[in-house]
C-alpha cells in the first residue's frame, strides 16, 4: 500500500510537472506567435507617399509637392507604423476631434482640416490602413477603458520636413525627416483647441451642428446631454492646462519646453488634499493679504473625493470652484487665479528645440542636459515620462498598503496608504518604439537636390573641425550597428549658453504629496523628500510607479506576462551599459545631488544640416550663424554675429548657411533679449568660448566658416 502510494504520488508529481511545463510552453508560444504577429501587422501599410501628401495655399504662402524621403534605414511601413503607433496618449475624445469646428462665429472649418493643421506646421496626411481617417502626422486615435481619443505619437514632435526650390530648374521639393525636429507650435494648437470648444459651448448654432455630427457617430454618446456634458469637462481641461503652463516667454514655431510641462503634470497628480488645503491658506498676494479665508478654502476642495491623489479630474473642479461666484465662493479674476497657481506649479519659461532621434538608441544619456540615463530600462522610464506630459490619462488613485512593485520601486512600500500608478501609458508600443529608433538614420546630405559638394572646402573644413570642434562633437559612422553615441557634457559656465532650461530642471520644486519622506535614490546617495521637493525627483519617483504598473486595459494574465516580459526585454536587449558621464560638469554631492545637470551635451552632429534651428533653445537660426559671435564689436572689427531677433516657422531651406529662411515671411519673432532666447555662448569659431583644455583658438574667417560648413554637410 505505501509503496503503491508512492508511485501514485510520484506520478501525481510527474503530471503536475507535465501540465506546468505545457502551461510555459503554450504561454510563450502565445507570446512568440504575437510578436511574429505584431511584425507582420507592423508592415500591413504601404501608402506609396507614406501618407505625405501636397499642400497648396499652405501657410506663409507655403506651398510644397508630395514630399520624397531620404534613405534613413526606414521603408514605407516602418514610417507609417512610427506615425501611427499609440503610447497611451489622450488629448481629448476622438468624435471630437473630428468634429470641432474653428472658434470664429461664422466658421464651419474642421479645426482638423489642413489649413489650420499646417497653421501650426503639423503635417497633413492622407488616408492609409493605420490612419483611416487621415489625421495629421503624429495624431492617432487611441482606445482606453472602452472610450475613443485622439492622442500624440512620438512623430507629432520628431518628424521634420525642409522644403527647396532650385533655382536653375525651378522645381520644387519637399524632404520629409524621419526623426527630425517638428516645426510646431503646440501650444498655439493647443489654446486654438481650447478656443474651439469654448466656441461651441457658447454659440447655440455651433452647438447643434457639433452635438449632431458627433451622435451621427454612434460611438458612446447616448443623447444630446451626455455630449454637452463630456465638452464641458473637457473644455475645463484644456482650460486648466493651458492656464496651469502659462509662461512669460512665446515658445512659438519649433520649440516646446516639454520638461516644464511635464514637471507640472506630475506635480498636478501627486499632490494631496491636505497639502493643498495648507498652501491655499498661506497663499496671498504682494501686500501680504491672504487671498482665501478658510471657509472658502473648504468650498474649493469641497469635490475632493480622494484625498492622498487629487489628480486630474478634481483639480479641474478645484479650479472651477477657484472662479465661482456662488455665495461664498472666492470668485477669483485670472491675476489671482495666477498667483495661486504659482502656489503649486512652476512656470515653464525655458522652451527648447524638439531633439532629433537618430542615434538615441545608442546614446549613453539623453535630453538636453544628459538628465537621462540610457542604460538599463532607462528608455522605458525616459518614454514613461514623456507620454505623462503629453496627455496621457493618469488614473493614480489611494490604495491600501501591502506587498506592491510599484509601491517598491517609488519608495513607497511602507506608506499608509499607497498610489497606485494605473493609467492608459501603453508599455508594450513605447519598448516597440524604442526598438524601431535603432534602425533609424541620420539623413545625408540630398547632393541629387541641393548640389554635388566643393571636395576641396570639404578637405579644408575637416581638418578645422578636427580642431574647433571634434573635441566634443566625435565623428561617428551611421551604418555602425554598434555605435554608441557619447554626451560630452559642458557646464554652464564654460558652455556659455542659455541658462534657464539647466537651472529649472534642477531648482524647480513642488508639493510631494504622498512621496512625503519618502527615500529616493540619486547618483549622489539616497535623499528623503519633504513636503517640498525637487520635481525631478518626484518625476523619476512616479516614472518609476508607472513603469512597475501593467496596463490597465488588458486582461489580468496577459498584463502581467506583458509587463514581465516588456521589463525584461528592455533590460536585457538594451546594449547601453550603465557609464558614469564625460565631459565637464559639476559633480553631484551630497549637498547638491542634482549637480550634474547644470550643463548642456555635446553629440555627434551627423545629420545636423536637418535640424535647425541651433542650440539647445533655438536661438540661432542656421549653422553659419551659429560659427559667428553673439554681439557685434565695430569698434574691434566684429561687423557679423548673430541675429538679435529673426522669424520662425518657414521650412524652406537655406543651403548656403544652413539653415531655414528667417525672415520676411511673418513668422513668429525670436526675441534674443530675452531670458530663456539668449543666443550667447557656444562661441568656439568666434574666438570667445575656449576650448575643454582650456585654450581659446582664434576666430574663424569667412572663408574658413564657409570650409567648415561645407565639411558638416557630410555628416
């Protein structure tokens, strides 16, 4: 009998082992026939003009053909299913985009329609397989929880486009960049958006039209009150976020400060009731009045229902109650709203050019001021954090204590209670996106468009760019699969450039929330935040939350192995190894643990002919301009710098200087006086910034800037 026992038993085992070996077997053969899957949908659009279309009467008397690509390492396909792949983006619901009309009482115009699309220089698009609807480049429609949106991808800010005419023949030309800076204006598109619905809300003819239009759809509105209702949130939305990022410096064409914004979305999440009821009785203006007394603070946060994460929805309806004029309201007028907002957020005044992607993948650290560690999940938490600033819906709510990846990884695993990070980020696209970025290159220089190179300028500008500029910038190849990028980082002092987007990424502070003694890691040892914080360390606190949340719109099994398998792949498939930063930065310290990021990189410049304007903020227009010194000196002889104020938002191409058209044309006015627009510094070719060894080389001539530019269109 015990024997017989036994040998029951051990078959048991034997089955049991059997069945748990077919279940990992059968799991990662799902898996497995998903991803051959995925690839193969990956490349079911072939649009023959990868959706580009012409456009005429374009803005700025801008019109241009059907643009042709350069070879980039990118097919049809690839492009389309770059343009079109969501990462959890939610600006508005997707009806309504489709269906808003421009704010102006007479006009019928869809806010979508090309006119107004390349207004704001996003590009237009025709109908394709991914894009039935033929949004414009960078827009898609995304799915969460049930319900339609339109949303941002990656290539709203990362497709740029330069368009020539040759003089000789008179033809015209459109090059579409894959990768390259965006020339648009978000936030002119984006208060243009929050006018729009604004419009519609107040003029009863619009109304009807729009309410109609958007049941015709049939896609979730059940009657007129349920759309009227859902504009209204929305519209308070957009009005919140428009007034919450208001800057003092026009970002206009070409630019965005997206750190800023970020930084006040996350702020926006983690705030809690009670620190917000706090700051709202110490708020008070420049006599030092207080601004709300306490009954009307308990009135504005009347609606908070959750009150470790305030969030999204019901800070819109703290700021609604902020305007009413009930009784007992505070009724404020914008300049109060102003002063408390200023209470929370900080003001985003330190816009910058949207970055090329080319060779991010094979960076070492990224962003402007090296902020981003590339190794490791690096990328995953950089894409994580830049989906957070650009609408992605954050359903952070209180959860109670207990055993929590997330809760571990933002350095809340003892906090009574916890958040939980759910929100509509799609983990899954943002590692597909980030792998697709490796076959990306750089564009070369179109010699069957702009010209055959001077060989002999070309020979004379390497040997200056050996020495004026390869200490920093290195000469890589494109083709190398195993390139690795390095930033070479320069203080602010030595680098000489605009200081203000270096300086807020590491002064700029806010409310922690549940993050509230909370210990954080940095590079310089662990830190524990108060209750006022630095944002970058809330930011890499709540990345960290996301990034350890499955999404939230698939199925528990399916989450999990998704989430698993997606953390995995992008530890062990990232070829970045961890590497302490080169260059010369201030080190982090004990006392000053974000230290470092009080510089700017330097990267190689392979393709830098397509990514103008220069410098980090945009404040030079064209190459030459930036090998000229920022002021004019007549009294020494220094009758050429660079240009105190020019225009942007033209894409045609300047191939003698490098650069787009700057002037003429109405554009939006770069003012360089002003903080934040400074084109000072990085003054190498001029004679005025020396070199990382020290030594200041003497200015360039204008021939020899015109060998040197001849030599970096080869790159």
């Amino acid at each position: 009998m015990i024997i017989r026992a036994i040998l029951g038993l051990a078959k048991s085992i034997k089955n049991k082992k059997r069945t748990i070996i077919r279940s990992i077997v059968a799991v990662w053969l799902v898996l497995f026939v998903a991803l051959l899957g995925g690839k193969a949908y990956q490349h079911l659009d072939q649009h023959e003009s990868r959706g580009a279309i012409a456009v005429e009467n374009g803005h700025f008397g801008e019109n241009y053909p059907t643009p042709i690509y350069l070879d980039q390492g990118w097919d049809r396909s690839d492009s389309l299913w770059f343009y079109n792949t969501t990462q959890g983006s939610a600006l508005l619901p997707y009806d309504f985009f489709l269906e808003l009309e421009l704010p102006a009482v007479e006009s019928t115009e869809k806010l979508r329609d090309i006119a107004t699309i390349d207004k704001y220089r996003y590009l237009p698009q025709d109908e394709s397989f991914f894009n039935p609807d033929g949004l414009p480049l960078g827009f898609v429609k995304d799915t969460y929880k049930g319900d339609d949106y339109v949303g941002y991808t990656c290539a709203a800010c990362h497709t740029g486009q330069v368009n020539y005419t040759d003089e000789k023949t008179n033809k015209r030309y459109a090059i579409r960049i894959d990768g390259g800076p965006a020339m648009a204006d978000m936030v002119g598109f984006l208060m243009e958006l929050e006018a729009s619905m604004d419009a519609t809300l107040k003029n009863t003819t619009k109304l009807d039209r729009f309410v109609d239009n958007v049941l015709k759809r049939n896609n979730g509105y059940s009657d007129r009150d349920d759309v009227i209702k859902d504009l209204e949130k929305w519209t308070l939305t957009m009005k919140q976020y428009n007034m919450v990022n208001e800057s003092n410096v026009e970002y206009g064409y070409a630019r965005l400060d997206a750190f800023g914004r970020i930084f006040n979305r996350v702020l926006q999440h983690v705030l809690n009731k009670e620190q917000a009821k706090r700051a709202l009785l110490l708020a008070h203006d420049e006599n030092g009045e207080r601004i709300l007394t306490e009954a009307e603070v308990e009135l504005v946060l009347k609606d908070i229902t959750d009150p470790t994460v305030i969030g999204n929805e019901q800070f819109a309806l703290v700021l609604r109650n902020l305007m009413s004029t009930e009784p007992g309201y505070p009724g404020l007028d914008k300049d109060e709203l102003t002063v408390l907002k200023d209470v929370f957020f900080n003001i985003p005044n330190a816009p910058v050019s949207y970055p090329f992607m080319w060779d991010i993948t094979h960076s070492d650290y990224v962003q402007w001021n090296g902020l981003a560690n590339n190794a490791s999940v690096g990328p995953l938490g950089r894409n994580v954090g830049e989906v957070i600033g650009v609408f992605g819906i954050l359903d952070w709510k209180a959860k109670d204590p207990g055993f929590s990846i997330s809760a571990k990884l933002s350095g809340q695993s003892k906090n009574k209670p916890q958040i939980d990070f759910q929100s509509s980020i799609r983990h899954t696209n943002l590692r597909r996106l980030e792998n697709q970025l490796k076959t990306l290159k750089s564009p070369e220089w179109p010699v069957e468009i702009f010209g055959e190179l001077d060989e002999e300028k070309v020979k004379r500008g390497e040997l200056i760019y050996a020495e004026y500029c390869q200490s920093c910038h290195e000469i890589i190849d494109r083709n190398n699969w195993d390139r690795i990028v390095i930033a070479n980082m320069s203080n602010l002092d030595s680098v000489g450039t605009d200081r203000k987007m270096a300086e807020n990424s590491v002064n700029y502070t806010g409310k922690s929330g549940n993050f509230k003694y909370t210990y954080q890691a940095t590079d310089a040892g662990t830190v524990v935040l108060g209750e006022e914080a630095p944002v970058a360390a809330l930011l890499t606190a709540a990345t960290k939350g996301v990034v350890g949340t499955p999404e939230a719109d698939k199925l528990f099994i399916r989450r999990w192995l998704d989430w698993l398998y997606n953390l995995a792949s992008s530890f062990f498939e990232n070829e970045i190894k961890a590497s302490v930063k080169a260059g010369d930065y201030y080190p982090d310290t004990t006392a000053k643990p974000f230290n470092s990021l009080l510089s700017y990189k330097a990267r190689s410049l392979n393709g830098i002919w397509a990514t103008a304007p220069y410098l980090h903020n945009g404040s030079v227009p064209s190459l030459y301009d930036l090998l000229l010194p920022a002021k004019c000196d007549p009294e020494n002889g220094v009758v050429e710098c660079r240009p105190e104020t020019f225009e942007v938002g033209s894409r045609e191409f300047d191939k003698v200087k490098v650069g787009l058209k700057y002037e003429g044309y109405g554009g939006t006015v770069f003012d360089t006086s002003v903080e934040g627009n400074f084109n000072i510094g990085h003054e190498y070719a001029a004679g005025n910034t020396a070199q990382p060894n020290g030594e200041v080389l003497k200015p360039l001539n204008k021939q020899q800037r015109y060998d040197l530019l001849e030599f970096l269109k080869t790159l």
